[in-house]
C-alpha cells in the first residue's frame, strides 16, 4: 500500500459516494445503522468493513453478518494471488486505507469485492440472487477458506422465492443487504454486447422490495447495513438507475434518502407489530 497522507483518515470515503445514519427499521429504539449510496460497486468493500469494525467496537457482533445481495451479474470472482497478497497488507482498521483500496486495488470491474471481502472476513455467508449465466455449474454451491481460516458458503439463487425460502430456514443473525440497481434489468445489453435493455415491469419490483415480503421482514429484522450500487452503464443510463433509486427510496424511506430527516416509511408499523 503506498504511503498516503489525508487531511482527516477517520471520515475519508470511496469517491463519489454517500452514506446516511437512519434508525434501524425494526430495533429503532436502541439502533441506528447506515445507507450507503455509489456508483461502482466494489465500494461496497469499505461500507461493509466500516460498519464491521464499529460494530465491533461496541461488541455488538462477534462474527461478520452474512451477504444478501441482489444483482444481475454474480460479482463472485475470486482474488488473485496479487490481490491476496495486496489484501494481507491492508489495515482493516484505517478507514483512508480502505477507501484508497476500494478505488485504486479492488478490480475496476467491480466483480471482486464479495469474495475479498469475505477473504477477510468482513462478510460471513453469501447469498445471491442473479441473472448472469454463462455455465450450468455458475449456480452451484461453493465454499471459500478466509485468511483466517473460517469457512464461508455461497449460494447462487435463480429465483427470488428461492432466496426467501431458504433464508427463512437459515440460521443467520446479521445481515448486510445489497442491491446493484443492474439487478432490475432483464435483459442486460451491456453485459450481453447487444446495449438493449429490458426492465422487471414495476409491479414484480414492488412486490419483491416490499417491507410486507417474507424475506424483507427477515433482513430487515436483521439488518446491519444496506449498500446500494448505482452502476448506471450497467443499468441502461443514469435516468434509468435514477428511476429505480426512486422507486426503492419510494418504497422505504420517509420523506427520501439523503434529506435531513429521512428514515423509515414503514417504522411505525413495525413498531406497532413488535409491541
């Protein structure tokens, strides 16, 4: 890692993104946690670690929450031996260090930042729901050894009611949710070579976003940071990404993301079910 000096390494974040403290949707009385909003999706790497080692900080988790992530493309490639290497060097505990990281070493095609982090440790279990297929065998389970040894599973789902089903029967404690806004896209003409997109109508949108789903009271119930990329080439343009943004901010949140009050839509009737 190259010598860097900044004018205050405790709040340097990855260029160009932000993040918000809301209360926690279900334990609002007693939690807080955060949003984070970007347009490269490796950034992802250092929300994920910041808000580890917070939480660690108040002894709040002793293992990293497990990953659900929401996309179309798997973002599971495995890092490399320079990248493990590079990984080894980096103090996960100066948040300068990083960001400068998550921009200038993570792969810049934004499909290595699930598995670094799990290489370190900074994410527990991985669960997936995609589109992108190239091999039958790209949905098959797999397991990775950290650098500490810890075990982590991967799970690739096809189908949402697949995820939900076998998240509802898990185990899992914590979880760190995650959307690439790509995720909306059916047909994904930059990943495909043909620029045409084609888009989930809104209706399935909202009925598999909604705070009323299964699976989104079970992350929710759980959740320990919400991470959301942008990734407008991907997602056929910012107007585009901007526009499922809106939809998912429409869904969740009170007044908006990024307003001086905003919270949760839906926190009061969470707090009226959870009396």
């Amino acid at each position: 890692m190259s010598k860097l000096e900044f004018r205050n390494p405790e709040i340097v974040s990855p260029p160009n993104s932000l993040h918000q403290i809301v209360s926690h949707p279900v334990h609002h009385q007693s939690r807080a946690i955060e949003i984070a909003l970007f347009n490269d999706h490796r950034y992802a790497f250092y929300y994920w670690n910041k808000w580890l080692q917070e939480q660690k900080k108040r002894n709040h988790l002793s293992n990293p929450p497990a990953l659900v992530s929401l996309d179309w493309h798997q973002d599971l490639c495995h890092p490399c031996e320079t990248e493990r290497e590079w990984l080894q060097n980096l103090d996960l505990k100066k948040k300068g260090d990083v960001a400068f990281f998550s921009w200038a070493k993570l792969n810049p095609l934004n499909d290595g930042h699930i598995l670094s982090a799990a290489y370190m440790n900074i994410v527990g279990n991985i669960y997936v729901h995609c589109r992108q297929e190239k091999f039958a065998h790209d949905w098959d389970d797999e397991e990775m050894i950290d650098l500490f040894g810890n075990t982590h599973t991967i799970k690739k789902f096809k189908a949402f009611e697949d995820l939900e089903s076998h998240l509802l029967m898990s185990e899992e404690s914590d979880t760190f949710f995650d959307v690439d806004l790509d995720f909306f896209t059916v047909k994904n003409g930059l990943s495909d070579g043909s620029f045409e997109f084609t888009y989930l109508p809104e209706k399935i949108i909202t009925k598999i976003l909604s705070p009323e789903r299964p699976l989104m009271k079970w992350i929710f119930e759980r959740l320990a940071g919400f991470t959301i990329a942008m990734e407008p080439e991907h997602t056929g343009g910012f107007l585009k990404a901007n526009k499922y943004l809106a939809l998912m901010d429409k869904l969740y949140f009170e007044p908006g993301l990024f307003t001086h009050r905003c919270n949760w839509r839906s926190v009061t009737e969470w707090r009226v079910e959870n009396q």
